[in-house]
C-alpha cells in the first residue's frame, strides 16, 4: 500500500472514531432523558429540597455569570468557574438563606458527596465554585480545609440537594 | 542464548522517556484551560522515543511504565487504574499508528500518529465516563470541544516530535546512536 493511502485510511479511521463517539453519546443521552425527570435536559444538574425539583442548573443560565478563577495549592493548577454563591443567587432569593442552611453536593457515577454550609459557600475568598472539567462536567473545587485537594473535589457533581438543618 | 527483544540500553532510554513524560506533566504546567492540552509535550516525546528506539512495541513500553510511574504518583483525576490505562493506551495507539504509517520522520505522518495517540488516552477516558455513569456534558457541545482539543494537541506535539527529529538528524544524533548500540 502507497503512503498516500496509508495516510487517508489513518484520516478515515480518525474520522470513524469520532463519529462513533459522539453517536454513542448522543445514544447516552437519549437514555438519560428517558429516566430522569421531564423537566430536566440532559447535562443539567437539579436542586432538590425535601424530594422537590426547584430548579435545574444549565449551561444557558450561567452564560451570564462572571467566571472566577484561583490556584490551587496542592497542584498549582488554575480551578477556573462559576461561584456556587453567585449560581444560587441566579435561583433563589439567597437573603432568606440561614448560614446554617445545608448544600450536599453529590456525583452518582463517583460515589462522593460533601455538604456545604451556606456561611461557608457565601464568604467569597472560600471561592466554592464550579470548575468545568475537561469533558464538560462540573467539578466542586474550593479553598476550604475540607475541599481543597483533588481528593476532597467532587468530581462529575450531578445532583444539589438543599437541606434544613 | 535467545537474544532479547530489547537489548538493556534501549530499555534504560525507554525508561528514561518514561519519567520524562511523568516529569512533564508534574512540571509544565501551559496556562491552558483546554482539555488535553498537555499531549503536546507527551506525544513530541513518544514520536521522539519510538525513532530513539525503532522498534514495534517501543511505543507501547514507554506508555506502560509512565502509567504506572504515574499510577504511584497519584497522578489523573479519575483513579489509578484510569491512569494507567490511559498512559498505556497513548503508547499502544502510537504503536498501531506507526504499524500504519512507518516512519516518524515524515512531519504528515508524525502529525497523524500525535492525533492517533492522543485519541487513544481520550477513548479510554470517555469509556471510563461512559462506563461508570458519569454526567452528560453540562456545556452544549462539551464533548465535541474536548475531541476537538484533543485532536489538536495531538497534532501539534506529533508535529513538534516529527521537527524534533529532523534536527536530531541534522545534528547526527542517529548516526552518533547507532555507534553506540
């Protein structure tokens, strides 16, 4: 086989490989609009509180918000996002919240939770905030003791859920 | 006496390649907050180590050991054993590229053994997504922005390692290897 055509089936294959990806994906995402909840689009991320959907958390809503962004001390990598501070005031009224209210942060695919006071999620230099990860999902990142390692982040968050204490 | 595969210096250069990987990614750190973004440095080394070392496996050495040099240093965002399949899994797709394409040198065909690798580390990733359950993208088109990167980088570290051999040939680094050998 000539070297121009080894070099177009290596192009065909490249382009077969991400076509099957992004087919599947879509694949994926059909099934996960079938089983969650109808006022949800895949990709969002819902705001429970006793069992109750009070929002959904998308990509639009957020478009308008600054995008905040600090190094983190264990890696020295650049966490760059949308403050859970500012992301709640987009919701609610924020001013009814007590700082005792309760924010449990939880991905499904890793296992992980953490919850959050809102006095914590409301001091700014905490920078609680949503990086987007390199696939597209949101990864809770912080400067408090208790979330501010790699560890500690929650990584792929795909649920909030709202909690009085 | 059967004589080995690899004979021990080429192991110890592989091995060299490896770390060097480990120690890029720890070390430079690009100001680029784009989803593999640090395949430009990973794939110039690989393209790089499988001309040091021309032969089938090579490739595939070096991304073994660097994942699980890697695996011990607690290096990747989604668990060792997702490290070390996908370290691995840029070597084995180097591999099967250049059984493809032959040799590095050629800049087209080192451009598009950088893309095939690197695609290799993003496959395993997704899967391991996919597998596991993890959300759909938040952002519209986040997953298509995050192929795109990484087609891109790639791309430009098969470029940077194809011109990283042309000048050591030019320098007769090969030349000066082979004595060595």
């Amino acid at each position: 086989m000539s070297q121009k055509k080894r070099i177009i089936l290596a192009v065909g294959l490249i382009i077969v490989l991400v076509a099957v990806v992004l087919g599947l994906e879509s694949l994926r995402a059909k099934i996960i609009a079938k089983d969650r909840d109808v006022s949800l689009n895949p990709g969002d991320i819902p705001v429970y509180k006793d069992g109750e959907l009070l929002a959904a958390v998308n990509s639009e809503d957020l478009a308008d918000l600054q995008m905040v962004q600090f190094t983190d001390a264990e890696q020295g990598k650049v966490q760059e996002g949308w403050l859970i501070l500012n992301i709640m005031e987009k919701y609610f009224e924020t001013r009814h919240f007590s700082d005792s209210l309760q924010f449990v942060f939880s991905s499904s695919s890793r296992n992980k939770s953490i919850a959050l006071s809102w006095e914590e999620i409301a001091e700014p230099e905490n920078m609680v905030m949503f990086d987007l990860s390199g696939r597209g999902t949101l990864k809770l990142v912080s400067k408090l003791e208790k979330l501010d390692v790699r560890d500690e982040w929650v990584q792929d968050v795909d649920r909030i859920e709202i909690i009085e204490p | 006496m059967k004589k080995k595969y690899f004979s021990t210096f080429q192991l110890i250069v592989l091995t060299l390649f490896s770390a060097l990987i480990v120690a890029a990614k720890i070390a430079l750190r690009l100001p680029i907050q784009l989803p593999g973004h640090s395949g430009l440095f990973w794939m110039a080394i690989m393209i790089v180590a499988t001309r040091v070392v021309p032969k089938k496996g090579a490739a595939s050495f070096v991304g073994i050991v660097s994942g699980i040099m890697a695996t011990f240093m607690g290096l990747g965002d989604f668990g060792s054993l997702n490290t070390l399949i996908s370290y691995s899994a840029i070597g084995i797709g180097v591999d099967l590229a250049l059984l493809l394409l032959g040799n590095p040198e050629n800049l087209v065909v080192a451009t598009l053994v950088g893309i095939i690798g690197h695609f290799a580390k993003f496959l395993v990733k997704w899967a391991f997504g996919a597998i596991s359950g993890a959300p759909l993208g938040f952002v519209a088109l986040g997953l298509a922005r995050s192929i795109i990167s990484y087609l891109v980088f790639g791309a430009l570290g098969g470029l940077l390692g194809g011109l990283t051999l042309l000048a050591l040939k030019k320098a007769g680094f090969f030349a000066y290897l082979a004595e060595k050998k």
